[in-house]
C-alpha cells in the first residue's frame, strides 16, 4: 500500500544525545514536511523539502536538522542543542499540484518523544 | 503572513446532531484548504480538500464549503456519531508560500451516546 511510514513510533532520550526520526514516503510525492505538536497547540512547521537535496527552514528550524539524499526519505535529527524536544513529531508529503496533482498533504501516524 | 482561527476549539454535541466547524483565514489567495481529523496519539487523516476554483467538496455525511471573499471555510458533519468524537483540524496553502501550509489549532468534538 503506498503511505508514509515514520519510526519509531516512540522514542526515548537522554539529555545530551542526538536522536533521529525516519521517514519514508512511496507516494512518489516530491515535496516533504516535519512538523511538530504540543499539547493543545496546532503544528508548527520544523523543516520542509521541495525536491532532492534541497531544503528550507521553517518557522521551528533552531535544535533540527534534516537532509533529503532520497526523493522517498527525509529523515529529522533532534539535536541535543534543542531545548524543549520532548513533542509529538509527524511528517508528511504533498501531491504535487504542478503535475494535474490536487495538492493534497498525506501525514504519517507520528514519532512521540520523550526527553528523560 | 497567512492566520488560520478555528473556532470553536471545543464542542461537545449529542449523538445524531449536526457539527458545524469554523475555519477563517486571513490571506484569500489561496490554492486549496483541506480538512483533516486526528485522533488521540495519531497522525493526521485527510477528510477533504477544496481548490480554490471550488466552492464545496462533500464525502459520505461530510461536507465543506469554501467561501474565499470572507476567508471561511466551514465543514459539516451530518448526523453525528460518537465515532467521530477526535480532533479536527483546517490547513490553508497560500499561493505564494512556497509549498507551506498553514495550520489552524483545531476543534476539538466529542459526540455523547
């Protein structure tokens, strides 16, 4: 089935130590995104790519990193430099419009983590 | 910069009543809105999306409207049921902001048997 798969499903971190959550999309989408949820708030955009080996900030980029070698994988990074990471990570991909796509944003089901 | 305000962000309804969810934005060049649900610990589910050229979208019981001169948008549950108590949640993608969306905070539903 074609989908966006994020793993692990929780994480748990030391202070101090760099984690990583995996994302890997077969929706042949070229357009990728990492947002972050807090509790009662709505989600706010960490990183977004628009093609390989490209990406763009958004409006939470300070303590993340990401790179984009593969169109189906767009991995996050948690950096220990990242002072509050303990939230509820999703990724997702977006049709794209300018081939006859809708535009439409498909989510994964979330990676929770959990700073100790 | 693009403003996405649902309200309200919590609404509780008896079973068989209608939902009406609010969703308003501020910047109307927009190139579609789309709706999603989310339940507690998941991912979020795409219910529907409008283009901007649309003026409604409808699914099964569902059903949202789109009124770009206003910036509203409005979605539509018919006869609710307890299944569909989650969270509820509007995303704008503005023309010009580069493939970025902007989320609103959502409204919270709960249908009581």
């Amino acid at each position: 089935d074609g989908g966006i798969t994020q793993s692990p499903k929780y994480l748990f971190r030391k202070e101090g130590q760099n984690v990583t959550l995996s994302c890997e999309q077969n929706l042949n989408h070229d357009a990728m995104y990492w947002y972050r949820q807090d509790p009662g708030q709505g989600l706010r955009l960490i990183y977004y790519s628009q093609i390989v080996n490209d990406f763009q900030k958004g409006d939470i980029a300070e303590g993340y990193s990401v790179s984009r070698e593969k169109n189906q994988s767009f991995p996050l990074t948690v950096t220990k430099a990242q002072k509050n990471p303990t939230a509820f990570y999703l990724c997702a991909s977006k049709e794209p419009p300018r081939q006859g796509g809708t535009g439409e944003l498909f989510f994964g089901e979330g990676s929770r983590l959990t700073v100790l | 910069k693009q403003e996405v305000t649902q309200i309200p962000a919590a609404l509780s309804v008896p079973e068989g009543e209608n939902l009406v969810l609010n969703c308003s934005f501020t910047d109307s060049a927009i190139y579609n809105l789309q709706w999603f649900r989310q339940d507690p610990g998941k991912g979020l589910t795409s219910l529907l999306l409008i283009q901007s050229s649309q003026r409604e979208q409808t699914s099964g019981r569902l059903n949202a409207s789109l009124d770009k001169s206003s910036g509203r948008s409005t979605l539509y549950i018919a006869a609710s049921q307890p299944g569909d108590s989650a969270t509820y949640l509007c995303a704008v993608l503005t023309t010009d902001s580069w493939g970025k969306l902007q989320f609103g905070a959502g409204t919270q539903v709960v249908v009581t048997p």
